[in-house]
C-alpha cells in the first residue's frame, strides 16, 4: 500500500519519492515533504552561508564593492595617487607666488629637515603622497631612509583691516564688510591659532596682541563701528606691519582686508614692494574692491567714490601678495568666506616634511643643492596622479633648490 499523505488523512492520496522527497498526488495534496535529513541539516547550511557571507563583506570597504577595492588595489600598486574632489579653477586671483621653503639643518645630528608644498595646477594642495614616492636628492645623491610626515602647523596672523575713507557713505559700508569679513575668520582659524590686529586708516592703531580668545576677539570686531572720514595710508601701513611681523616665530602670516586703494601714504608702491621682498612674512588679501564698488554704483553723488580705479586696486594686493608668497582673494561679497580662508590656511599651514642625515663631511658653509622628485617606487618612473574625475594632473613641487647648512642650523 501506498504511503498515506500527511496533508489528507481522510482521503489517501498516492505518493512517491522523487530525488529523496516525498510527493504526494491528488487534487488535495498541495504541499512537498521534504526528507527528514534536509530538515535537520538546514541550520547547517544556513550558518555555512551566514559564515561565507560575512567573510565576504570584509573584504568589501565600507559603503563600497569588492570590485572597486580590486581597483583602489590596482591603483596604489600602479603607484597612482587621486586627488579630492576639488574647484576646476583657482579660488585667488592672479599668479601665485612662491612660498618660501622651511629647510632646518642640526650640526649635531646632521638631521635636514625640508618643510614643502605639492600643489594641483590651481594650487590646491595635494594630500595622500606616501613616503615611498618621494625622492630626495642632495648634490645629486638620493638620499636613504628619508622620512615623511604631514605637518598641520599653528600659525600667528596678524591682521590689517582698513578703517576709513574719503567718503562717510563708503564708510559706513566698509566697517559693515570689514567686521563681517574678521568674524567669519574667527569661525575658521584653529584653537591654537593666534590672531594680532592692527587697522589703519591714515596711520596705523593696533587694536589687539596676539591671542587666541575668540570670544574676546569677536567683540572687539562687534564694537568696530563706523570708519571716520580719513586717508586711506595702505603703503604705510603694510611697511608698518612687516615689521611688526618680523619677530614672530613659527609659522605667520598678515591676512589683509583691503580695497587695495591707498590715497596719500609717505612711502610709495615700490617701497612697499621692496619691504614685502625682504620680509619672511607672506601676505593674504580679501580685496573688498568689487564689494565697494557696487556700494558705490548705488550712491554716484559721491564724488570721491567715482574717481577710484577699482581695477588698479585689485592689481596691486595681486602685485603685493604675489610677491610675498602669499595670495589675493577678491569675492563678490562677504556672506560665506568659509572657502576663501580654508584655501588660505590651508596654503598657510600644511607642508610635507621630510627628514634624512646629510653625509658626515658637510662643510657648514658650502651650498648644498636639494631636489625632490614625486616617483612611482615599482617603475622608478613618475608619479602618476590624477583628479577626482579620473585625469591625469601634473603636480608641483614648492622647494628650493639649495641650503647652507651653516645658516639653516637649528639654534
């Protein structure tokens, strides 16, 4: 007799066994019975599955795919770097200057320490480059056991801000912007950044020394005012802070917020070229030239406001800042300065640096040259880099190419 089906024991149905199981036929048999083994062995399989599952996944990043960590793979042993995503063009206006190399030799160690900057072609700074990729080479010898480190440094800024003006209308603008444009910078700088501030109008008044109390320094921006009507002494007052800056120690920096109209100083546009040549201070402009000048296109019964070349204002912070290694900023207006100052403190603050032991017989007053080369460590060829959208991108090395090991001692 034919076993009876589990699902209708009022009515037997014939059943047979097919590939182990047990299939009940009839109109009234509706369900398949599976082998009392593959019931048991279930929990088996399902953890076998659950084990191979999770093996799976960590071998997966996080939010991504096996496929793209077998790319990333492919890329970093392809010696490959890639860049954040990034603005296409540069934030400041104008060429960009040379920073200045930190190159530090110690005559006890014979320890060179190289403190630069590898830049994007719009002069962003380029992170992620590993130790491996770098070449370094004194009078032409690569150098062994080099290290790498990313340095974030504290830096002192000290601030100019125009104060005055040969028009009250202008005026009244002008403390608005200048106080909008300092607060905001207080919202970016680091805890263990310092601020120095001076204003300048026909002479120069120093409103702070260098601290680090935001709350304090807030409402001193707060309690600016209004500007009264005055010359506007920019030649002056940037000679005057140049050399106010120039016994700070560490990393520094003036952040100017200027028009860049200067109207009756006693020291010309050359001298204070020639100052900011000689100085160790970079400068950063916020040209507030095209802030004021739409102010102005409001108010053309100001006479005084008519007569401003806003173009050649705009050229010489490019000129001044150009020629201190720093950079000129000219926004639209003052709402979100967020980017405009990450890109300056960035340009400020962050440097690779690289360490290695200068051979034994350096002669403390002979030129050493120095050269450093971005290299991919399995071909010894380049160092291919390419942007957030996958193009390849040529990097910049900011270093110079010599140090007198005498005058570069750590003292």
């Amino acid at each position: 007799m034919s076993p009876k089906c589990l699902q209708d024991t009022e009515q037997p149905r014939s059943c047979e066994r097919i590939d182990g199981s047990r299939i009940c036929k009839g109109p009234r048999a509706r369900k398949t019975i599976r082998p009392r083994a593959s019931r048991k062995n279930f929990p088996r399989i399902a953890l076998l599955s659950l084990v191979l599952a999770t093996a799976a996944a960590a071998q997966t990043p996080h939010g991504g795919t096996s496929e793209t960590n077998s790319q990333d793979s492919r890329r970093r042993s392809a010696g490959q770097i890639q860049t954040p995503n990034r603005p296409a063009s540069p934030l400041f206006k104008g060429s960009q200057g040379k920073q200045r190399t930190e190159i530090h030799f110690d005559p006890a160690t014979r320890t060179v320490t190289i403190k630069l900057l590898v830049q994007d072609p719009n002069g962003y700074f380029i992170p992620n480059i590993r130790r491996q990729n770098f070449a370094v080479y004194e009078n032409g010898i690569q150098q062994q056991n080099t290290t790498i480190e990313v340095e974030h440094a504290r830096a002192s800024l000290g601030l100019l801000i125009e104060f005055g003006g040969q028009a009250p209308g202008m005026n009244r603008d002008l403390g608005e912007e200048v106080s909008s444009a300092s607060q905001l910078l207080l919202d970016e700088i680091g805890h263990d950044d310092s601020l120095g501030i001076w204003k300048y109008s026909e002479a120069v008044q120093k409103l702070s020394e260098f601290s680090n109390d935001k709350e304090a320094l807030k409402t001193l921006f707060l309690g600016l005012g209004t500007p009264e009507l005055s010359e506007t002494n920019l030649y002056d007052a940037i000679i005057f802070t140049l050399e106010q800056m120039r016994h700070v120690t560490g990393r520094k920096a003036i952040l100017l917020i200027s028009s860049g109209v200067d109207t009756f100083s006693k020291a010309s546009y050359q001298d204070a070229l020639k100052a900011v040549q000689e100085s160790n201070t970079p400068i950063y402009a916020l040209g507030l030239g095209r802030v004021l000048s739409e102010a102005a296109d409001l108010r053309p019964h100001i006479g005084a406001l008519a007569q401003i070349d806003w173009t050649k204002a705009e050229k010489t912070l490019e000129e001044i800042c150009r020629m201190s290694g720093g950079r000129t900023y000219i926004p639209h207006d003052t709402l979100d300065l967020s980017p405009v100052y990450d890109d300056m403190l960035e340009h400020l603050k962050v440097r690779y640096v690289i360490t290695y032991s200068s051979p034994s017989n350096v002669d403390p007053n002979s030129p050493r040259t120095v050269r450093v080369e971005l290299i991919d460590p399995k071909t010894g060829g380049p160092l291919n880099i390419i942007d957030s959208g996958g193009k390849p991108i040529r990097a910049k090395v900011v270093v110079q190419d010599s140090y007198t090991p005498g005058l570069a001692s750590i003292r």
